[in-house]
C-alpha cells in the first residue's frame, strides 16, 4: 500500500471520530473540519516517522490535539476579548461594581429566552466567546455537567475552569446589555 492509500482508509475510518471529538473541543463547525484536515495532512506529510507504537487512531489523536493547543494558543494572542486587565476596569479596589457597570435589571428571564430575538443576540454573544469559554458555559448552564466533568472534557485545570467562567459571564454580560438591552 502507498501513502496515499492508507490515507484514503484512514479518513474513511477515522474522519467521523476525529470531527465530533473536534467539534466539542472548538463549537465551531468549519474551524473542526479544518482541524480535522490539517490533521490528515499533517498525519501525510509525518507518514514516515510513524513507527506503530499505537494504533493509527491514537496517533492521528495525537496529531490533532496538537492542531487543537495550537489554534487555541494563536486565537487567544490575536483575541481581542477581555484580558486580566480589562476585566478589572468593572470593579472597584474593594472588588465591589462599579456604578456604571452595574449589572442592570434584566426582567423575567424566561420571558427572555422565550424571545427569538434574544435567543439570537445570545448566540451572537456565545459566537464572539473564544472556544473553550463558550464550550465551559454551555456544559456548566446547559447541560448541567459539573466542573470535574467539564475539566475533564475541555482539558482545563480546575483553577482554568473558574477564572473562564467568570470571565465569560463578564463577557457575555456586557455583550448582551451592549447588544440587547441598550436597544
């Protein structure tokens, strides 16, 4: 068999694996799907250099999870979403709101979420999240999953998962009074 041929085989085999395991790690479907062929190509280009010490599938998760660290590493040096710094900007010296970022009154929120057009500056809110924020989010509040799960899952230090979460609650409040509420 050529190279060619066995890579054939293993994105019949393996592209479905490969994609979902993607798919949660970034939320997003194109940038999984580039992943996931970045992965193939590099699993080409690195052909010789397998040696069968695991099995192709371990290896070509191998290969992704890198591809994975490394487009995380280059979104959050070209993010421009809130660093440390600029989450203090909401608080005073006593950690205390202040005045003018006050979390506002929202209403009722099931009326809110009943609401298509919140529902749709929500997930605009939830887009402009790096992945793994919005990945964190939505396991911790929609699907109710706990924090050692969501760890596991994402990859993260516990320490990681609370300062994402609160990040990302920060974020996604002043997005949605930007977007929604200033209406």
């Amino acid at each position: 068999m050529t190279v060619n041929d066995d890579i054939i085989i293993w994105v019949k085999i393996y592209t479905k694996d490969l994609f979902s395991y993607t798919h949660i790690k970034v939320q997003q479907k194109q940038v999984a799907e580039d992943l996931v062929q970045e992965t193939f190509l590099a699993a080409y280009q690195s052909h010789h250099k397998y040696q069968g010490k695991s099995s192709i599938k371990t290896w070509l998760f191998s290969i992704l999870k890198h591809k994975i660290a490394d487009y995380y590493r280059s979104k959050y040096k070209t993010s421009s979403v809130l660093s440390s710094g600029t989450i203090e900007q909401f608080f005073d010296d006593n950690q205390s709101w202040k005045p003018e970022y006050r979390p506002k009154d929202w209403g009722n929120e099931e009326e809110l979420l009943d609401d298509p057009d919140f529902t749709k500056a929500l997930k605009n809110c939830f887009q402009q999240l790096p992945g793994k924020w919005s990945s964190a989010v939505q396991m911790k509040f929609l699907e109710e999953n706990d924090a050692d799960r969501i760890c596991s899952q994402l990859e993260i230090t516990k320490a990681n998962y609370w300062q994402i979460i609160h990040r990302a609650k920060i974020q996604l409040r002043n997005c949605l009074e930007l977007k929604w509420f200033k209406q």
